[in-house]
C-alpha cells in the first residue's frame, strides 16, 4: 500500500458511503458503492463505456441533477467534518476539468479565472501560488479561443482550482495528446496534487502513460454495480477490461472498496429534516450579470450583422412590394397617371406604420431565435453550463435571464 493509500484509509479526506444510483426505468449503475480518498492522492477510474464513471463524476461535483435527469440516488458523501444524504442534497463535492475544458469563449483568461473566484470561498496562499505557477506563460489579457491547447487545459485546471473544491476530476485528460505531452501532463497532476494536497480521480480510458504516478486504481465493474480496487498495472487494467468487455468473470483477488466507518451514520441522523446544498451558489454579482447583459444585448440588437441583417431585408422587401404592386396593377395603362402620386403615398404609409414594423419584427425574432440557439446548444454541448453549475455560477440569472431580456429589448428597438 502506497503512502498515499494509507492515508486515505487512516484519516481520508472524503468518505462516499452506501452510494446506489439507478435508473427509473430498473438499470442499476451503482449498488452500495463505498469510496475514500486521501489528501494528496492520485487514482485513475477506469472501467468500459456506459459503466456508470461519468455519472458518478457528474454527482459528486453537482454538475446535474440526478433526480430531473431521472435518476435515483441514495448514500452518504461526507467530508470537511460534516455528512450529506446525496439522495435530498446536491452535493459539490468535487471540481471538474472537462474533457473539453468547457471554458467560457465570451471571456477572457482572466475573466474565466475571476468568475469562479468570485462565485466561491477565497483560496489559500499555496493554491494561488500553484495557480501562478501554472499559468506562467500565460497572457491572461488574451481570449481563451487564441490560446493554446496545453494552455486551455491548464487554465481549466487552474479555474477549477479556485472553485476550492475538496477532489479534483479530471475528465479524459490526455485525450487526443501524444504520448510525450501524455506524459508531461501526468508529472503535472501528480506534482500539483502533493503541492496543494487534494486527491485527484483521473477518469480515462487511455491510461498507460498515466499509471506512472498512480497511487490507486479503481475500477467500475457494470456486471457487479461495484467499484473495485485494482492493483496499479496497466497489463492487470486491461486484462480485467476485457474480461467484463466479453463477459468473464473477474480474476480473483481485487477487492470491493471498504465500507466506511459507522459514524456515516451517525452524523446523518443529527443532520434529518435538514435539505442545505453543500456549496451553494453566492448571490450572483452585478458586475457579472451587467457583462453578460451587455454581451447579449450587442449580438442580439445592435451588432453590425443584425443591424445590416434587419436593414437589408427591409430593403428589399420595401423594394419587391412596390415593384409588384406597380408592375402587375389591375389596368395599368389607365390608372397609373391617375392614381401614381396617391399610390405611393398610401404605399409608403402602409409600409412604415405595418410592413415595416412587422417585418423588422419577423427578421429580428427569426435571426435571433437561430442565434441563441446555437449559442445555448453549444454552452450545453461545450459542458459550459454544467461547469457553471461545478463553478456554483448562476447560469439562469447570466444566461437564461440575459437572454430573455436582450430578446425583449430587441424586440421593443
């Protein structure tokens, strides 16, 4: 047993206990799961698709609701001294780095660094020099889309970081890189984890230049509903993979984690009738709810595009109408040097107090509707909103709230 494994059985610095997560329709993910974790630990979470790893991220770091996303879940998470029923609470336990980094385009270095300081508890010395240290080469002035693969995933670290979370997931984070940059990225983790002292679950599928500075290996075994301890091999890794893959039984010898220590329970007993979230959002700030405003106010009404969007199709639909009306007029030959001036008069009228109030209407609501669509669809794809809700940031207030007034205030313009 490495130091580390040691110290997360002696004095852990989270206790997952009885955790179970299933379906509504009957699919079990999870059944009676129980997990510690030490300070300063590294463990990697394998196990094969559609094993239950994300899910069990998702819940710990209160990226989701389980209980919307039709889910039910039952156990106890307890650290910093107090226990929580994860089937009444939501629980943010743990800070996320996507595998997509999920850093917010609209902002800049600094700003994705400063909207999840300002959302969650100030963070010691040491951690803001382990965040320094790690963006040294960084120019926070510039937009996160003109830095650097390497770069953004460092700053997704280091925005995760500040949201003081006591374990820290990292979500594929050696996908699509090479084995040298695989490598370097794994001394990074394993460093920054002694330096700051919080266990770090590296959740891969690719994991061999990753197993050199693993203290643990926990798998997830779908056929069992179990998280298994495995020892820290990748040929052992693989080999048990692919026994659950074409549906063998596993070797003897892994171990079912250890169930954790009775008090669990009892401190969850002096904590019934009570629902707090553990790490609930701050009250949303102005200056950021203004800045978001003001993003969403300038794409929507008084970007050039839109401006030259409304104005154009005004153009031409001003343009066609009168053509038409001119060019097909029932006996033109005879009306029109009656009735040439008094036509365009009345047509001008009806198109400035009806058609062109209509049409600008139509045209705003039409361009903008495609707008926030795509941009909301890619938050969401982008797992932009799910770390909004890991960072504790009020995305209703920043974003549905933003959206809805832009779209009013557009729509009055």
């Amino acid at each position: 047993m490495t130091q580390s494994s040691s110290a997360a059985a002696d004095d852990p610095v989270v206790v997952v206990s009885s955790l179970s997560i299933a379906q509504r329709s009957g699919r079990v993910l999870l059944r009676n799961v129980n997990l510690r974790l030490g300070a300063g630990e590294v463990v990697i979470l394998a196990g094969p698709s559609g094993s239950g790893k994300s899910t069990l991220v998702n819940l710990l770091s209160g990226a989701i609701e389980m209980r919307e996303g039709g889910w039910d879940v039952s156990g106890q998470v307890g650290f910093a001294g107090e226990t929580y029923d994860l089937a009444r609470e939501r629980v943010t336990v743990g800070g996320v780095v996507f595998q997509n980094f999920a850093l917010f385009d609209e902002l800049t270095v600094a700003e994705n660094l400063a909207i999840a300081a300002d959302h969650n508890p100030a963070v010691s010395d040491s951690l803001k020099t382990a965040i320094d240290g790690l963006l040294r080469d960084v120019d926070r002035s510039l937009p996160v889309n003109s830095v650097s693969g390497g770069q953004k995933q460092r700053i997704a670290i280091a925005r995760t970081l500040l949201g003081n979370h006591p374990v820290l997931f990292l979500d594929e984070p050696n996908s699509g890189l090479d084995v040298s940059a695989s490598r370097r990225l794994s001394l990074l983790v394993k460093e920054l984890a002694q330096e700051i002292g919080v266990p770090v679950i590296i959740v891969a599928h690719h994991f061999r230049h990753l197993i050199d500075v693993a203290d643990r290996v926990l798998m997830l075994d779908p056929s069992a509903n179990d998280l298994v301890e495995l020892p820290v091999d990748a040929a052992r890794i693989e080999r048990e993979l692919e026994a659950i893959e074409t549906g063998h039984p596993r070797a003897p010898g892994e171990r079912p984690m250890e169930a954790a220590p009775a008090m669990i329970a009892t401190r969850l007993s002096d904590r019934a009738g009570r629902t707090t979230v553990q790490s609930p959002a701050r009250a949303w700030r102005p200056v950021w709810g203004l800045k978001f405003l003001l993003g969403y106010l300038w794409e929507l009404c008084f970007a050039p595009s839109a401006l030259l969007f409304v104005g154009l199709g005004s153009v031409i639909t001003g343009f066609v109408t009168t053509w038409f009306i001119f060019m097909y007029l029932p006996f033109r030959d005879y009306l029109m040097p009656i009735i040439h001036s008094d036509a365009l008069a009345g047509l001008a009228f009806s198109e400035l107090r009806v058609l062109a109030p209509l049409l600008t209407a139509v045209l705003i609501s039409t361009r903008n509707s495609a707008l926030i669509g795509a941009d909301i669809g890619h938050k969401v794809y982008s797992d932009q909103i799910k770390s909004m809700r890991n960072l504790n940031v009020p995305h209703q207030i920043y974003i549905n709230a933003t959206v809805l007034l832009s779209s009013a205030v557009a729509a009055v313009v």
